[in-house]
C-alpha cells in the first residue's frame, strides 16, 4: 500500500478574520479539553497502524492550543507509523508562537511549519482583521527558524488597501527573510464572510481582477527570479522544498482526515466530517464516526479530479497515469478541448504529459470548466 497522509484539524482561533470561510471558532476555547479528546480518538482509529509519510496540522489556529494540549496532540503523531522521511508541518499564526510552542514542536519531531503573514504591511493586516502587526511576525519567525529551519509564508494578494508599491514592499521584506516556501494566493470572497457582506453592501472596495492579474505576475516575477520554483499555481518553493503534504492532494493519493470540518479520502470513498464542535464531539463519543457525508469516487469523478487537482501543478499530468486510474485514453476522451487549448498557447502536451503554459495558468478555472461532463 502507499503511504497515507494525515491532516488534522484545529477550529479554534483567537479571532475569525474577515476572509476566513474554514471551520474555525473564536470565544471557544472552553470547548478545547473535549474537543481534543474526541481528536485523539478519532486519530487512534483512523491513523494507528498505518504507515503515514506526511502530516499536516491546520486550523483555524493550531498554536492557539494550551502548551499541555499541544504537546499532547504532537506527541500522540509523533508515536504514530511515521515515516523515516516524514514531513510534518504545524500551521502557526505569529501572536501565538511562543518560545515554548516552538520548543514543544521540535521535541516531537515536526521539521516544517506554516506561518500566516499574509502582509508585512501594518495597514493592511489590520484591515484584513489579523490580530498581529510586522514586528510580531518577525520576532517569531526567527525564534522559529533558529530551531526549526523549514518556514512557509502564506502570502494574499487583492487585499482591502493593497497597492502595487504597499505588495513591492512586502516582497521586499518577505524574500530578504528568505523561507524555504512561499504561497501566494489571490483573496476569494465567500458567501457568508464579513468580507463578502462588505463588499456586497458598498462598505468594502477591493482591488479589481485586472489589478490583481498585475499583482500575481509581479509576485511570480519576483519569486522566480529570487530563486523559487513555481511548482503549482500559488505556490513556490526553494529546490527540494516542495510541500510533500500538497502535492499528495494534488496527486490524488489517500489521505485521513480528522477534526470537525476535516476531509478524507481512501480507498475510493471520500468523506468529510461534521463542522459543528458540540456534533463533532457527540459523534465521536457515540458512534467513534463524525463523518457528515460520504461518497463513493465514481469513473467520471476521478477522472475529473485527476484532471482538476494534477492541472494545479507545474508538470501537470501524467496521460498514462490518467489511463490506469480511469481506464481512459487521455487524448481519445479530451482531445478536442486539448487541441482547442493547444492551439490557442494555453496547454502542451509533451512526453505523455498534459500541462498549462505560463499563458494558461493565468485562467485555469476557465480552461478546466470544459473538462466537466
């Protein structure tokens, strides 16, 4: 059997930001005791005995945990079948990585870790309701870096405020600090958020999509030429330090999910847990399963996530690959669209391999839209 993946997930926050549409709580931290009780269980089922190769610790705000329950959850992944090679990432926000946090994540083996910068820009973090400011970031970081070297930024562009000299600035700032990984993403307004109502009522102006493309072409330019490979669409990496936990997603390759809001997919079936923390733990304490849906990945779904999911990558597809999860001929079942998108410059199929240009990454969700039945 292949490796597996583990995610897990963290809902707690000490404050929702206004994009935020993930599965996240702020004012419930006196849930966390039960919660994490119901984690570690659903861990042990799903995860004990299992050979997992990567894992991801994501939130909401894993660092937000108290330093007991913290050290608890790492040390529970930490004696799993973890791979010799393991990479395990914990997701970090600035104002609460401690001296101690980070202590406690290198005496239980994680090598990576997240940090949500988004800006360097004051104004801007304010506006986007971040509760830390720049110099917060960078105390952490370094207090980070020095014991555990492997650092992602998380980076947003089309910010409330943001200018072409205000992102020039943090690009700046972001490459001198020089991380081994680097996510850029354009902000996305989803129904429900206070960014989306704001917006909606007038109360909000955001940089509009043609800004934007200038701000993604501009952040592209400069990471490439400061040495990081674009190896997906938002995100670049230094040689060699590629998130393996990504790319694993991108590959469609099984994966465990645990924690409220948490998905999963092995063997064929794909599952996601409830959302709701009172459900999540009531679940777990009664039916050792918070799973709020399940679904069997049909033929066509996996062609098309195969499709959708290894098109976000630089190398793009395998046709082959594509063959033997599907039964398919590649080009026998998509080479209209592929000769349509071949000859406008925005796909190239070489070697057995589908991919986009430079051209084509700029409007993936467009092109790829042709490929649903």
């Amino acid at each position: 059997m292949e490796d597996l993946s583990l995610y897990i997930h963290i809902p707690f926050c000490r404050k929702r930001c206004g994009y935020c549409d993930f599965t996240t709580y702020a004012g419930m931290d006196h849930m966390i005791p039960e919660y994490m009780d119901a984690l570690i269980k659903e861990i042990e089922l799903k995860a004990e005995n299992k050979e997992i190769s990567t894992v991801f610790i994501g939130g909401g705000t894993p660092t937000v945990l108290p330093d007991d329950e913290f050290r608890r959850l790492l040390q529970k992944v930490k004696n799993l079948n973890l791979t010799e090679d393991v990479e395990f990432t914990v997701e970090a926000n600035p104002e609460s990585l401690t001296p101690e946090k980070i202590r406690i994540m290198k005496d239980c083996g994680v090598n990576r870790v997240s940090m949500g910068l988004q800006s360097t820009d004051d104004m801007i973090l304010k506006n986007i309701g971040r509760i830390h400011d720049y110099s917060t970031f960078l105390k952490a970081y370094e207090n980070t870096r020095k014991v555990i070297p492997n650092i992602s930024f998380d980076l947003i562009t089309a910010l409330p405020g943001q200018t072409m000299e205000i992102l020039e600035d943090t690009m700046d700032k972001a490459i001198a600090l020089n991380p081994s990984h680097i996510s850029v993403y354009s902000l996305i307004l989803e129904e429900g958020t206070d960014f989306f109502n704001k917006v909606k009522e007038g109360k909000m102006v955001l940089p509009q999509e043609d800004e934007d493309r200038d701000f993604q072409d501009y952040v592209r330019e400069r990471l490439i030429k400061a040495g990081y490979g674009r190896y997906e669409i938002s995100n670049f990496s230094k040689p060699g330090f590629e998130s393996r936990h990504n790319i694993a997603y991108w590959k469609c390759r099984n994966y465990i999910g645990a924690g409220a809001g948490a998905s999963g997919y092995e063997d064929g079936t794909r599952y996601t847990n409830t959302r709701s923390l009172r459900e999540y733990i009531e679940l777990m304490k009664t039916k050792e399963n918070a799973a709020s849906e399940t679904s069997e990945v049909t033929r066509v779904d996996a062609a098309e996530e195969f499709i959708f999911m290894g098109m976000r990558m630089n190398e793009g597809i395998s046709a082959e690959e594509f063959r033997r999860r599907t039964g398919w001929d590649l080009l026998e079942k998509y080479g209209y669209i592929i000769s349509k998108y071949q000859n406008t410059g925005h796909l190239i199929f070489k070697d057995d391999r589908l991919s986009f240009t430079d051209k084509g990454m700029d409007i993936t969700n467009y092109i790829l839209s042709d490929f649903v039945e």
